[in-house]
C-alpha cells in the first residue's frame, strides 16, 4: 500500500466516511468555543456590575466593553477561517521578529504605557494592546514552523533543540522586564510541550524542563513582590487582610457556592470584597454563584477543547501535515496551561500569577487573540475535512459510496 493511500485511508477511516461527503467546520468545537465565551460575558457582567456603577456610573460598562472585544475576535477567527495554513507557514519568521519587537517598544519609555506598576500596554489611541497576548500567537506559528524545517535534528542534534530555546529565553526576559512572570511561564510551558510532542528525547525534554523550573523559581524568589506572593499562598490565613486577603476571599467564595450556587448574579464576594472579580478570579465568582457544579462543567468545557485541539493535530500529524499539526498541539496545551493555571490560582492550589481565564476573564486583548487560535485551529480541522472528501473516490469502494 502506497503512503498516499495510507494518509487518504487515515482521513477517511477518522471521519467515518460511508455514503456521505464530509464539508463544513467542527461544529462541535465551534459551539462550545462561543458557548465558553457567551458563558464569560454572562460572568464578567455578574462579577463587573457593582464596580461599573461605582466607577463609570454605568453597570454594565465592562459588558460593552468585553462585548466589543467578542465581536472582533470572532471577526478574526472568521477570516483567519479562510486563510491557508501554508499562509502562517511562509510568515513564521516575520511573527517572530513582530513579537520580539512587540516587547521591546514596550520597554522604551513613551511608548509603553505603565500600570500598576508594570510596562504591559502600548496605547494606540484609544486603545491599548498588551503585547503578551499577541505573542503568544507569533512564538507557537514560529516553533510550528521551526519543528518543521528542523524536525530530525530536534529529535537527535542538542543544537537543534537548544535554538528554539533560546529564542524562548530571549522572549521570556523581555516579559520579565515589564514584569509578566504569569506569560513568561505559560510560553515557556508550551515550547517545552511542542518540543515533546515534536520526539525530543524524553532523558534531554525532562533535563531542560528541570532548569527551566529552577530558574523560574530561583527568580520568584529573588522578586520581593513574587516571594510574597508565594508566601501568602503557602498560608493565606496567616494574614487575611493583606498579603493572603485576594486568595480568601476567593476561597470564601468556593464555600459559599457549595454544590449549586447561590445564583447567578447573587454573589456577594464580588461586591468590593474580592479584587480583581471580573478579570483574574472570575472563575471565583463563577464558582459562588453557579456551584460545584458550575464549576465542574466549566472544567469539562475547556477538557474539551484541549482534547479535541489534540485530536486534530494527531490527524494532521498522521497525514503528514506537520506544520498544522504542531500549530494545533501548540494551541491547545496554551490553552489549557493558562486554563488551569488560572483555576488553580483561584483554587488556592497555585501561587497568584496574574494569568487571565482564556475567553471567559475581562480583557480585550486576550479575548481576541484565544478567538484567533481557535479560528486557526477551526481552519486546520477544516483543512483535515477536505483532504477527507478529496480522498472519498479512491479509498471507498463504489458500491459502499
């Protein structure tokens, strides 16, 4: 049997092809993927809704402004539906450098625009771009790539594996100077991971994940503000009412919640008590006013997605679309990294790190760039699908068809 025959028996056996043609798009992931956002704007405006009459003298003031956000994020996701993925291929290397000079305009006074006490925006006009997210995108297309072009030497040469790696050490300072220890952790996460599933050596991929883990660590603790944030998550009780006062009143809010909630828009943590509601501890809210249960299924929402972003690279890996399959592992393990990250810090079972809940927190930046990668990984799905009907005629029989 010829290999051609085999990638077109592979596609054909995965969609379960008999008398049909299969067209279209992975409904399944698409509706679950708006359901999450539909899901996040709901929670955003619940967890908003005091601080925007107090701030804004308008309720639902976050709600507009995520709403906008959705609305050009799916606008994207639905053009990046019909760009082919060699598209992202050919400009791997210019997103690399956009990304590289992305945090580095950041850093120079004027342009980055301070908050908070770290250099994370670059204001344009009325709007602010948050470089981080952005580059996300950039550095996953650019490894995809990379892992490519340099495939067998990844999996046998040290040279070919620690070149990727120090590009990420190079991306990785830059978000440390602004600071965005939270980013820096996930990217590097998820390099570590493509490079996994690329067949770096098990012995090498646990070596280097080790330094990477020291190295992070070793710079949490030399960072007062990052030390004490571990502190007060070691014992938040310790000092409720200040360094450990975020986590519980988060952890407050888990308990109230109990099995089913105390209603959708009843929470009472949200009410000036726990900061930062509707952007980092959404999930929080969430979980005092939807319950365990609430909780759970929101869990399952994102299992899924991380699943199936897996299940599409596999397919495209089988079939020798390297690029698209790597570029799918990519987005669903930032996907899921920052996802449970983020539950975690809510849980109290991670220290703080600022990491927004993908598609559900309030953020323009992050909502639009997650809707991107989705439209992405829709469009590798759908690139899968065809190359299953173009094969139809010649690995299903006629009488079968």
């Amino acid at each position: 049997m010829s290999a051609r025959y085999k990638k077109q028996a592979t596609l054909a056996s995965h969609y379960h092809i008999k008398n049909r043609l299969i067209v279209g798009y992975d409904l399944w992931l698409m509706g679950i993927s708006l359901l999450i956002i539909f899901i996040g704007l709901v929670m955003v405006t619940s967890a908003s809704i005091s601080i925007s009459a107090k701030e804004f003298d308008d309720p639902l003031h976050y709600f507009w402004r995520q709403g906008f956000a959705a609305t050009i994020g799916l606008s994207l996701a639905l053009i990046i539906l019909k760009i082919p993925m060699r598209i992202w291929e050919m400009g791997s290397m210019t997103l690399l450098i956009t990304a590289i000079l992305m945090l580095v305009l950041i850093l120079i006074p004027g342009i980055g625009k301070e908050v908070n006490g770290s250099m994370r925006w670059i204001q344009l006009g009325p709007f602010s771009l948050q470089a981080s997210e952005p580059v996300k995108l950039c550095i996953i297309a650019y490894l995809a790539s990379y892992l490519v072009r340099h495939g067998e030497t990844v999996q046998t040469d040290f040279k070919g594996f620690i070149r990727p790696i120090g590009v990420l050490t190079l991306i990785s300072g830059l978000l440390l100077l602004e600071p965005d220890f939270g980013a820096s952790v996930v990217l590097f996460a998820t390099a570590l991971g493509m490079l996994f599933m690329a067949g770096v050596p098990l012995s090498r991929f646990c070596a280097w994940g080790t330094v990477a883990l020291g190295a992070l660590t070793t710079l949490a603790i030399l960072s007062p503000y990052r030390m004490q944030r571990l502190m007060s998550f070691v014992d938040p009780w310790k000092d409720p009412y200040d360094s450990g006062f975020q986590l519980t009143q988060a952890l407050i809010a888990f308990g109230r919640g109990d099995w089913i909630g105390v209603g959708l828009g009843s929470s009472v943590q949200k009410l000036f008590y726990l900061p930062e509601a509707h952007t980092d501890f959404v999930f929080s809210v969430l979980a005092e006013e939807l319950g365990l249960f609430g909780s759970i299924t929101m869990i399952l929402l994102y299992s899924f997605i991380v699943w199936r972003a897996f299940v599409i690279g596999h397919i495209a890996e089988r079939v020798e679309k390297y690029f698209a399959a790597y570029f799918a592992y990519g987005i669903g393990l930032i996907i899921g990294l920052q996802a449970y990250i983020n539950i975690g810090v809510n849980m109290g079972v991670l220290p703080t790190k600022g990491l927004t809940l993908p598609l559900m927190s309030y953020g323009g930046n992050s909502l639009i760039v997650y809707c991107m990668l989705l439209g992405i990984l829709l469009r590798i799905e759908y690139e899968n699908r065809q190359d299953a009907r173009n094969a139809i005629p010649k690995v299903v029989p006629a009488y079968v068809r």
